[in-house]
C-alpha cells in the first residue's frame, strides 16, 4: 500500500493509498514508501494548500473502510461547508440515530481533516472530542484555521 508522509502545522501525517483512492491519513512519523504516487502527491499538495488558508474544498477520491453506518456519517460531515460546524446531534437527526452513535462514527473517521470531523461539535458548542494529533486542541486549530471558531 503506497504511502507518503509530510509536515504539517499540526504535525507529521501520513497518507495511505490503495485501488487509486485514499484510505487513511494518520497522525505521527510514518516512512514514506517508495515513489509517491500521483494521487499522493495530489493530496499532499491540497492539504498544503488547506494550510495556507487557500483551499477550502478538498477534490480527492476517498475509500474509507468502515460500517455501513459510519460511511453514513463520513459521507454528511463531507456536507458540511469549509469554516462552518454541525452538532452530533444535528447528524444524529438527519440519519435517525443516536447522538454517541455519530460521536462514535467520528472517533472511526479514517481520514481525519479530508472527512472534516472537526466540524462536528458537543451540544451547546462545546468541541467534544478529537482523535487526531493533540486531541482536542488540534481540533480547536483546526476551527481556528477555518475561521469557524474564534480565538
């Protein structure tokens, strides 16, 4: 499976490629294997452009692996606008489920800032949690970046 590594302001993120489509991106030091693959490098120039605050709309193809219901999930957090947020609840509503269900789903989400879970807040406004990089202040960057959260 062709992967490929980068900096970011967050930290390092590696980025998993299979079948032409991208299956994960994950926080920490990972080797890039061999030659970077178009796609890799595709997604490594959108993500850079996400940081500098000049893309808001990533244009990739994504194969998350997960449970019918999870794609569910991934699929209306893809739906919400660059420097705008949902509630757990909100997501819970359109699909007829729980809450912690879609709170779950998010902790699952394979392709963190791709899928914007860190568009998904606690009710409230609260940020809920996070499972990438540094938890809930990556979040919190993350909102901060977007001009959706107010430093």
């Amino acid at each position: 499976m062709p992967r490929l590594s980068l900096e970011s302001p967050l930290g390092r993120l590696s980025l998993f490629e299979e079948d032409e489509q991208l299956t994960a991106l994950d926080w920490g030091a990972k080797r890039s294997t061999g030659e970077p693959t178009a796609l890799l490098l595709r997604a490594k120039r959108q993500l850079e452009a996400y940081f500098a605050g000049k893309l808001t709309e990533f244009d990739l193809p994504l194969a998350p692996r997960g449970s019918v219901f999870e794609r569910e999930v991934w699929r209306l957090m893809q739906e919400i606008p660059y420097g705008e947020t949902r509630s757990y609840g909100d997501l819970a509503g359109a699909l007829g489920a729980a809450p912690r269900a879609v709170g779950q789903a998010c902790g699952r989400n394979p392709l963190p800032i791709l899928i914007p879970c860190h568009r998904v807040l606690a009710a409230g406004g609260a940020l809920g949690g996070y499972s990438g990089g540094r938890g809930v202040d990556t979040k919190r960057r993350l909102l901060i970046l977007e001009g959706a959260l107010l430093v």
